[in-house]
C-alpha cells in the first residue's frame, strides 16, 4: 500500500486534533475530486513500519492532545488498501485502545456489508464518511463531507443496531 501524505495535527478531517493518512488508490474518479492524483494506487511513497512507528511515535508523544487517526485517500477500502489497513488499525487499537479512528470511503455503508473485507476493515473504525463525491451535490458548509450525498456514520451503533446511525 502507498500512501500519499500524512498530517499530523489535524483538525479538519474528524473531530479534535488528529493524524490523517491519505493512502493511494481509488476507482471511484469522482467528478471534482480534491485529491486526484491518489487515485493511482502507485502514487507517493510504500506505507512502511518504519511510517507505522513514526505515526504511533507521535501519538506517544502528543498523545494527551490527540484524538484520534483518520484515514483517507484515494480510498482506504480500495481492494489494495484493505489487509493492511487492518493490520495497521489492529495494531493501533492494541496500542491507543482510547483514541478514535474515522475513515472515508467511496463506497456506501449498503455496498460495504456486502464484502466481508470491507466490514472487517470498518469494524476497526468509530465513524464512517460514506459515499462518492458528487459535484453537482457538493456543500462546502458540511461538516467532514463533501457531498450532500455522504453520510456520517456511527460503526459501532450501526453494527449493534443493523442499520444506519
């Protein structure tokens, strides 16, 4: 899996302050996509240990004022981005068991509970932002969302409750 940047300190993607990893890869090409050039699964830099330690350095030492990660991209449920993102979110929560993980997709909450590693990949998150990007839907005053078409969704009650929270 390649990644395309991290920010650390972020406070735009998810509530409170947070690490964002935008990984490559995505066949959504959704029409006014911010993000391009993270379409080609190639593009950036091989997401390493050596990247996974610098991430959970961090929030070893900020960790007080963090909130949690947040995972972007491209798609983090491209079908290239899904076993190692379980394998990084798994070894985060052993590690940051209190802090939260928000993640986009282009994909739907409908059309994930159709792919079991798509759903073992979402019941390692907190919140899901489903959904393509849509142009002629976009709102620039919604919050964590691009289109009036995606959703912000609570995994874990959405799990429990068998429908969308």
């Amino acid at each position: 899996m390649n990644y395309s940047d991290i920010k650390y300190a972020d406070m735009i993607n998810g509530e409170g302050i947070r690490v964002s990893l935008f990984v490559s890869g995505c066949d959504h090409f959704c029409d006014g996509c911010f993000n391009k050039v993270s379409w080609d699964k190639n593009y950036g830099k091989p997401f390493t240990k050596e990247r996974e330690k610098e991430i959970f350095d961090y929030f070893k030492k900020y960790g007080e004022s963090l909130r949690g990660i947040s995972l972007l991209g491209g798609d983090p449920t491209f079908p290239d981005n899904i076993e190692p993102l379980i394998e990084f979110l798994e070894n985060f929560k052993k590690e940051f068991p209190s802090k939260d993980v928000w993640l986009w997709s282009g994909f739907t909450w409908e059309q994930i509970n159709e792919d079991l590693q798509k759903i073992k990949l979402i019941s390692l998150c907190d919140i899901l932002v489903d959904g393509k990007f849509v142009e002629n839907l976009k709102n620039l005053s919604l919050k964590w969302r691009g289109s009036l078409n995606q959703r912000v969704i609570d995994v874990k009650q959405s799990m429990r409750f068998k429908k969308v929270v």
